[in-house]
C-alpha cells in the first residue's frame, strides 16, 4: 500500500474537507482519503503510486492549493 501526504491550505471546514475528498476520489487508483482542515494534511492511500500531478489538480478543482509533504 503506497500513502502519499499533502499539505492543504485553505481549508476551514467539514465541508471544505468534503469538497476534497470527493475530487480527489476521482482521480485514477485513488482507494483511502484522509483529510482534516484543522491540520490542513490530506493522506492518500492507493495499491499502486498515483499521479501527484492529478491529486494537486483534484485539489485546485476543489477549489484549494496542495503541495507534497516531504
């Protein structure tokens, strides 16, 4: 199992977290979302790496900025 961490800012709410996780569920071998807006941390969880690219997309159709977690 491969978990990538990204640090979100922008995020104020439940609702902001649901708007998240509803874009990032769609992006290509996506399987656990974990985010919380009072840390700003959003975890993915996937079988396979996902595409860093389209999970920093998924977040900005969302309407928030993400970066990697180092």
């Amino acid at each position: 199992m491969n978990t990538t961490e990204y640090q979100v800012t922008g995020m104020t709410c439940g609702h902001c977290e649901m708007s998240v996780r509803e874009e990032v569920s769609t992006v290509p071998g996506v399987q656990g979302i974990e985010v919380s807006a009072q840390t700003g941390k959003l975890v993915v969880t996937s079988a396979t790496p996902v595409d860093d690219d389209a999970v920093l997309a998924a977040v900005d159709d969302a309407g928030y900025t993400a970066v990697r977690a180092s």
